[in-house]
C-alpha cells in the first residue's frame, strides 16, 4: 500500500522506466521501433535541437516536467533558461504548461509570463527527477534513468505516451500555481520565513519561537501574518500544508 503522493510518484516513474525499456526490447529487431522509440546519442547539443524541432512543430500542446537529475545546481538553472528559451519559438494557437520542481522555479520567468496574453501555466511541485517534453499527444522526449544510465528518447510507442500523459495530469493536478508561489525576497528573508515555518509545524509556542529567533513575541506574531497572508492561508496549519506544497520545507523528522 502506498504511504503517500511521492511513494506513488515514485512508482509512476519506474512503471514508465520499465515500460521504455520493455518497448525497445520489443521493438529491438524490428524496424518499426526506430519510429516507436529512439535513443537520442551525441549529448545534450542533439537532445536540445530535438526538443526546438518537437516546440515548433507543436500543434496544439505541449506539456513540460522540469525536475532534472542531481547535478550542480548552477548548471541547472542554466541549462532551464536555456530551454525555456524555446517555448517562444512555439505557434501562438499551442497551450503551453510547464510542471517543475521548487529549486527549479525561476521568479523572473514567472514574472514574464504573467505579463503576457497567452502565458505558460506554470505549476510547482515536489517531483521525482525527469525531464519531459510531450508535444500533441503524440510525442514525447523524456530523459531519465534506465539500466543503462541517463537515457534521452524520443517516444512515439502509444502505450508509452498515455502512461506519460497519465502520469503528468496526475503530477499537474497536485501541484501549485506558480503565480501563488510565495516570493520571500532576499536570502535572510528567506531563511527567516523557513525557520517560522519550522516553528509553526512543530508546534512551538509564540514565545519560545521569538526567543530564539532573538525578536519580540510581536515582531513574530507579524512575521506568522505576513507569512499566512503570502500563502494565501487563513490558518496556521494550512500554511504550514501550503509550505509543504511548496516545498519550502524539508520532510518533517519521524518521531521516536
């Protein structure tokens, strides 16, 4: 039995593993898997010009999981602006969604979005690491781990695309709009709102809390209402439930 969202994600993720593997095992000695599956070789250079040419060949959809494998973190973030850059190469009449993960969101992005007649809908959420580019439903370019490594396909295998598609409508319809993404500012406010946060979760009191955060019991009762007011929560404990949603907390400790 599943003990929660990430545990059936993760179980997601390995059916879709298995199933890529399975299909191209199948499809190894026949010629019709080099339409169905094919490894995209050479680096990140072919796997970049593949997702450009899926963008602007899009007709009517093109959904994207950013929450790429561990790797240096500036790297990353590099690595998204440059493909974010290519959404804009995308037909005008194409709805676009992007899901990624909360170290992935770029605020600056989001601002750009906002300010546009057809933004992409952006929504974050804790995601198990996978990159994706589904593109009309009838295609897909996924880079993930198999048995072999990190492996970058281009799928076309049906049975594979709608388990992507099942997978990331299950993944969108947990995640949180970006737009309501709490934007603490700089670091120490950052850092600060965290340490609230972890306050409120564990249930510490008002004034043990501001003691150790060396302000007054007022100064932090005003903290708690901006933090709530940011969050969009009208309780404690829904702020610390939209926190974790964001992934501006850490797994909470096991007891005992």
């Amino acid at each position: 039995m599943s003990n929660g969202p990430e545990d059936e994600l993760e179980q997601a993720l390995l059916e879709v593993r298995a199933l890529i593997e399975s299909t191209v095992a199948i499809h190894r000695d026949r010629s019709i898997r080099a339409q169905q599956i094919t490894t995209v070789e050479g680096g990140y250079a072919p796997v970049l010009h593949a997702a450009a040419s899926l963008i602007r060949g899009a007709v009517r959809t093109i959904d994207i999981v950013d929450a790429r494998l561990p790797g240096a973190e500036e790297e990353a973030a590099r690595g998204a602006r440059v493909e974010r850059e290519l959404i804009y190469s995308a037909a005008d009449a194409v709805s676009v969604r992007l899901l990624t993960s909360p170290a992935l969101i770029d605020e600056d992005f989001v601002r750009e979005q906002l300010a546009l007649e057809r933004p992409v809908a952006i929504r974050v959420a804790r995601v198990p690491p996978l990159q994706a580019l589904l593109v009309d439903g009838t295609t897909a370019l996924v880079m993930a781990e198999s048995a072999a490594g990190v492996r970058a396909s281009l799928i076309r295998a049906p049975e594979v695309l709608h388990t992507l598609d099942t997978l990331f409508e299950s993944l969108w319809g947990n995640a949180v709009p970006a737009g309501e993404r709490i934007v603490f500012g700089d670091r120490d406010r950052a850092a600060l709102a965290r340490q609230i946060l972890g306050a409120l979760r564990a249930g510490v009191t008002d004034e043990v809390a501001a003691r150790e955060l060396t302000v007054s019991v007022r100064t932090y009762r005003r903290h708690v209402a901006e933090i709530m007011a940011l969050l969009g929560a009208s309780s404690r404990f829904q702020a610390g439930v939209r926190a974790a949603e964001l992934g501006l907390l850490p797994p909470a400790a096991p007891r005992g």
